[in-house]
C-alpha cells in the first residue's frame, strides 16, 4: 500500500516535472506552426490541459515528449478544423509590424526566416520545425503526426527546398532531383 | 545544369538530421570529398537548419495580463480595503476556523450518507471548461464533497478554476449557481477565472462581470500547474 502511495508521488512529481520542462518548447514550438502569440499561448495550455486530464494514459515516460507534442498537434488541428481558416504569411506580415525588434537588421533575418516558414503549408510547416527545433528524430515525427515516416521525409524535402529557394536563392530545383532513393534511416 | 547522380535530397536531409547509419554517413562524406557541388549543398542544407533554428531560438512573449495589472483602477481601492479586512480578518478567523471546520464536518456526514465516492485527504483542484449546466453543477457538488470527506485534523484546501465556456459558471450575469458558489466560499473553496478566457472574450467585446467570490488572476494552465506543483491532485470536470 505504501509502495503504491509512493508510486503515485513519485509519477505526479514526473509529470510535474514533464509538464514544467516542455511548456517553453510546446509554445515555441506552437508559435512557429501558427506565427501568433496569442494563439500559441492557448494552444500550450489546451495541451497541458489535456496531457494533465489524461495523464493516466501516459504509462511510458520515455515517450512522454512525443506524446505532448503530439497532443499539440491535435489540438492545432482541432482549431483549424473549428476555424476553418488559419494564419497565412499576410497575417503575419502585420503582426510583424509591431513588432519593435524589427528596427534591427538581426531581427529582420529572423522575420524573414519565420515568414518564409509561414508561408509553407501547414503539414510542411510541422515536419520542418519539428525536425528543426525540436531535433526529433523522423519515426517521432512520424508518431507525432500520425503519418508515415515516408511522408515524414517528403515533406521534409519539399519544404526544406521551399524555404531554400526562398531564403538562400539556390539554383533550380532540377540540381536536387534525386538520383537514388535511400534505403533507410535509423 | 549540373545533377548529382549518387545523393538524393532525402539522403541530404538525412545525413544533417543523423538520420542516417555510419556506412551512409561515410559514403555522403566520400562523396562530398569528390563533389565540390555536393560540399555546397551540404552546406546549404546545414545553413538552412541553422537559419530556421535561429529564428526561433527567442520568441515574442504572449501578451499576458498580471493580476494587478487586470485590475480595474476601482478595484484597486477595493484591494486596499480588502487587505486591511484580510488582516483583520486573520485575526479573527482564528477564533472562527473551528467553527467553520465543525460546519464543514457536519455537511461532510450528510454528503457521505448520498454516497460519495471515497477521497483521499488531500487538496484539490477542479477545473471546468464545458459551459453545461450539468458539469457546472457535478464541479460544485464535487468541491462540497471534497470538503465534506476531508479528515477534521487536516482540513482540506480545494479551488475550482473554470475556463473557456466553463466560464460561466462564474460569470455573474449568467451563472445559475450564485447561491452555491456564495456557500462554497463561505467554505474556503476559492474561485478562480481564467484570465486568458476573460480576455478572449473582453477582445470580442464582451462586457465580463464576475461573482465577487471569483478571482480574476490567473490563467487556468497557470493555476492548475502551481497547485500540481505544491502537491494538490487535479481533476478535470
């Protein structure tokens, strides 16, 4: 009984623990999918929200980032569903308006970067920023998303090449065709 | 226009992603050693996973409200006032808070006699986010048998936070529980509504009005974490 008891502290503690460690990266992560504050802000709590209402669900805490992110997902895909309609790059552009750091030539690198981003669709959007900022390997996107890890990498190339010729003016596309398809990834 | 025969696109994704195994890894860099070209889309490609990465290594902050700073200015006065009763009160609650206990005891028997399920003595907080009636109405009864089943030598602390459309519940010009909240509060149940909802729905116009039992401080998530944190179990309506 005792045990038990001390289980169950021991598995609140972890998932306070969870909870507190990945708010930051839910919501930047939630800010480089919908390029809104605001809208990050209330995706991260929805998501904490849920990963706390069913945190009994959760019984490998090896897989625990995953699984939030994974909640993230769903719940930016619960919005856009309700929505039906979701911030373009033109959005963007009059958020980054206001935004002061904008005066500075760093700061216009940036924006130029996260316009470029905002701009892919939506499911290129969430595979390169996943990859990118997060590092997560090609099967946790593909859990994540609930998608193939197929789909994981062409999604990853095409928006990889859509940022490239946008952001670093890269010769034609023709130059990156590829030649063999690879055999496998970790 | 110069093609590369031997590296894919998806290769070159991979190998920057360590995606790939150490025979891959080896033959991309054999590669490159060979293909001036290949080098400068490597390099490209690595470029490219910085910039994104740098653009998003400091966000912009959310614009949040403080509790303070949610404040109308006539409140203000209110706080003044209320802090000067708090002391007062604190004072004097320690004359009051056996009878309050004893209170809570008694409607704890009648609340075991309808069946409750067993709670352990712990603290608690509720949260609401549905805007039913119903689910307003089990949060309300839940925090009363919260109180009710808590041990007499450990009085139990329990917060109901209401959110989104659960809101209502705390709004003073629709809730239809006035008379529960006042009695729950009554009991040191605390009330508190979400800021960010409050704010969601003041930026749609919407004039928001509370039950004077209702803190305006937090937002949910911020709430339900610090008491998670301070060891209080939590349970969604």
């Amino acid at each position: 009984m005792a045990y038990k008891k001390l289980l169950i502290i021991s598995q609140r503690r972890a998932f306070r623990r969870l909870v507190a460690n990945n708010r930051e990266r839910l919501y930047r992560m939630a800010f480089a999918w919908t390029g809104d504050p605001q809208l990050a802000d209330d995706l991260v709590q929805q998501t904490l929200l849920k990963a706390l209402k069913n945190r009994k669900q959760l019984r490998d805490f090896a897989a625990a980032e995953g699984w939030l992110f994974r909640i993230l997902a769903n719940c930016l895909t619960d919005y856009r569903r309700a929505k039906r309609e979701f911030l373009s790059g033109d959005n963007l552009e009059l958020i980054d308006k206001v935004t002061p750091e904008r005066r500075f030539r760093e700061e216009e690198l940036v924006q130029k970067v996260r316009q470029a981003v905002q701009r892919l669709p939506i499911n290129h959007r969430q595979v390169v920023t996943l990859v990118d900022l997060e590092e997560f390997s090609y099967a946790s996107v593909a859990q994540i998303l609930d998608i193939p890890v197929g789909t994981v990498m062409s999604r990853l190339c095409r928006g990889r090449r859509a940022l490239r010729q946008e952001l670093l003016q890269t010769r034609s596309d023709e130059m990156l065709t590829p030649a063999i398809n690879i055999k496998r990834v970790k | 226009m110069i093609k590369d025969e031997k590296i894919s696109e998806e290769q070159l994704n991979a190998f920057i992603d360590g995606e790939l195994e150490s025979e891959e890894i080896n033959g991309v860099f054999d590669e490159a050693e060979q293909s001036a070209e290949l080098d400068g889309r490597l390099c490209k490609q690595r470029k490219l996973k910085e910039l994104v990465k740098h653009a998003y290594r400091d966000v912009p902050e959310p614009r949040r409200r403080t509790p303070v700073g949610r404040m109308p200015a006539s409140m203000l006065g209110m706080a003044a006032v209320a802090s000067l009763l708090l002391f007062l009160g604190a004072a004097a609650g320690m004359f009051f808070t056996q009878s309050l206990e004893q209170r809570s005891l008694q409607t704890g028997s009648e609340s075991a006699a309808t069946g409750q399920p067993v709670i352990t003595s712990e603290n608690y907080i509720l949260h609401v986010s549905s805007g039913d009636p119903e689910q307003m109405q089990r949060a309300l009864k839940m925090a009363k048998a919260l109180l009710s089943s808590a041990s007499s030598n450990t009085p139990r602390k329990v917060e109901v936070v209401a959110n989104e459309k659960g809101l209502d519940l705390l709004r003073s010009d629709i809730t239809q529980f006035t008379e529960e909240i006042n009695y729950l509060a009554s009991n040191r149940v605390v009330f508190y509504a979400c800021s960010k909802s409050i704010q969601r729905l003041e930026e749609k116009g919407v004039v928001v009005r509370l039950v004077p039992e209702a803190i305006p401080g937090y937002t949910a998530l911020d709430r339900v974490v610090l008491r998670m944190q301070d060891g209080w179990e939590y349970i969604k309506i």
